[in-house]
C-alpha cells in the first residue's frame, strides 16, 4: 500500500501549482501549433492514445468557439450586416396588366435564369404616387457595427412600414376574390408583422440580425458536428472496424474547431481586403487543409482522399450546413423585432 499523507508544505504547494501551470501553458501551445501546422494530428493522437500532450477535443473546440465570438464582441465586428436599399421599378403595362422587372433576375447569373424576367404588380401599387419601389439587400461579412447605415428615404421607410402580403395576393391576376381573401387571412398577423417588422427593423440598423445570429450559430453548429462525423462514418464503412464512430466525432472536433480559427483569422483579413478575396482565401485555406486532416487521419491514398473529401463536403453543405444556414437566418429574421 502506497503511503502518502498528501501532506505538503506552502513551498511544496506553490511549486506543485507552478508546475501544473506550465504543464497546462505547454499543453495549449502544442496543442495550437498541431491544429493549425499538423492537419489530422490531434484526432490521430486521441486515437493512438497520445492523449496526454494535448487539450482534449472537446474542451478544445469549446474553447476556441468562445474566443471567436468573444473576439467579435470586444472589437463590435458583426458576423453579417444587411443594407437594405430601395430602387424605383419602371412600370410597364402589357395588355392592361402593370409589370416590373423582376429584381431577384440576373442576366449574368444562371442560377437565376429559371426566374421570370418580369413580375407582375397590383395596379394599387403601380399608380400609387412616386411610382413602385423594389426593395433589396446588400449583404456585408464581418464588418464593424455601425459602419454601414441606412440609406433609405423617409418616403421609401414609410413605403416599407406600410407593406404586407395584401399588395403581393392582390397582385396575381389569376386568383379570385375568395381565393385572395383565403390567402389574405392566412398570411396576415403574425407572419406578416415579423416578416415585415423585421425589415423595417435592418432597414433602421443593418446589423439587427447579428445578435440573433451570434446566439444560435453555436447551437446549430455543434448539432452538425455529428452528423459531419456520419458523413465521414458512411464513406468510410469498410473500415468500421478500424475506426469507430467516436474516431470520427474526434476529427469532426478537430476540423470544425479549425473552422473558427480560420473564420477569425478572415474577420481580421476582411478588415483590409476585401470580401470576395477573404471568401475565396477561406474557401481555399478550408479545402487544403480538410484534403491534408483527412490524408493524415485516414491514410488512404491521395486519390481517394480527395475523392472522399470532396463528395463529403458535398453532401456535408448541399444537405446540412446550408439547411441549417438558411434556418439561422430564417429564425434570426423572426426575432430580430422580438
């Protein structure tokens, strides 16, 4: 039986804290020079068990997730502003019936090229004084609060403050007066009063949207983070033997903990080039270091970790991250008023 009374003198106590002080400080540089300079080498330690010369992942992951958005926070960068603008639509009349060019369509662009190039108006709102308005967003990542105002008119904020669903439905030409009353009710109330109630409030601060979106982005995020770890299980089922479920939630860790290093490092770089650089730069930065993790964890051959890599982000955007975007935004919009 060991015999240790654990009893230490003040100097012995000091000198034991001192210690595990350093040790911790060593730990997280290692740990941050392998995340960031050795792609796949924290999730290939947790699984050889050389676990003691790191953080685990998911203290890790935690940690870093708390100093991006405690980063935004002390120097006020936004993670999305929305310029709400108002341009006047030149009204054309085709056989009695009011149209105006479809704002959402693009010549240059095919994705929207499925879109009609013209839209068809209620007549109430084609005659109304000052002509029609089409209103849009300009949307800016990462930029100071307050940098960015609203360039609206009072009439064109009245215009908006005044909206709803009515001038849409009555606007369809092809519907009948039950059928626009039917419609009226269904949309009116609370969809209409957060719908538009929100834009009124990013027409008046176009970073009303970031203190919704910094409450549930860490939420959504650490959802996805397993079914990232599926995706990886999926495509690599022949080695389940080889690697178990927890292998991969460890390497999920490790990349999406990456993902908010490399997302800090664009907020800073957005604040001196400009944003198609910084996405492209991420996008790029993102890639190459999911190919070399990937490469190191699962060591396959170059060939298939690319293949794998990339039908994996594939699924992973196309059937998660974006779902899951697109309800951030959606559930920030409806409490951006609340």
């Amino acid at each position: 039986q060991e015999r240790d009374t654990h009893r230490r003198s003040v100097w012995g106590l000091i000198k034991v804290l001192l210690e595990d002080i350093a040790s911790f400080d060593s730990r997280i540089m290692r740990t941050g020079y392998a995340l960031v300079l050795r792609p796949g080498e924290l999730a290939s330690a947790f699984r050889e068990g050389r676990t003691q010369r790191y953080l685990p992942a998911l203290r890790l992951y935690l940690f870093v997730s708390l100093i991006f958005f405690l980063t935004l926070s002390a120097t006020n960068i936004a993670l999305m502003q929305l310029l709400v603008q108002a341009m006047p639509a030149k009204v054309t009349w085709i056989k009695g019936e009011p149209y105006i060019a479809n704002p959402a369509y693009e010549k240059d662009d095919p994705d929207t090229h499925f879109m009609p190039k013209m839209v068809h108006i209620s007549k109430k709102k084609a005659t109304q004084p000052g002509g029609p308005l089409t209103f849009s967003s300009k949307v800016y990542f990462f930029a100071p609060i307050g940098e960015y105002h609203s360039t609206l008119s009072p009439a064109a904020r009245a215009r908006l403050a005044k909206a709803s669903f009515d001038d849409e439905i009555d606007a369809d030409p092809n519907a009948t007066p039950e059928q626009k009353a039917k419609a009226k009710k269904e949309l009116n109330g609370w969809l209409s009063a957060h719908i538009f109630g929100g834009l009124q409030r990013l027409a008046a601060d176009p970073a009303a949207l970031n203190g919704p979106m910094t409450a549930w982005i860490p939420r959504v995020l650490f959802l996805l983070m397993p079914l990232y770890a599926l995706i990886l299980a999926m495509f690599y089922w022949r080695q389940r033997k080889k690697f178990y479920f927890v292998d991969h939630l460890v390497f999920s860790l490790s990349i999406h903990t990456f993902g908010f290093v490399l997302l800090l490092a664009a907020a800073g770089a957005a604040q001196i080039l400009s944003g198609e650089a910084v996405a492209w730069g991420t996008a790029l930065i993102a890639g190459v270091y999911a190919l070399i993790a990937t490469r190191t964890f699962y060591r396959q051959n170059w060939f298939w970790t690319a293949v794998k890599v990339a039908s994996v982000s594939f699924v992973y955007f196309c059937f998660c991250v974006a779902p899951a975007l697109g309800a951030v935004i959606a559930l920030s919009f409806l409490n951006v008023n609340v």
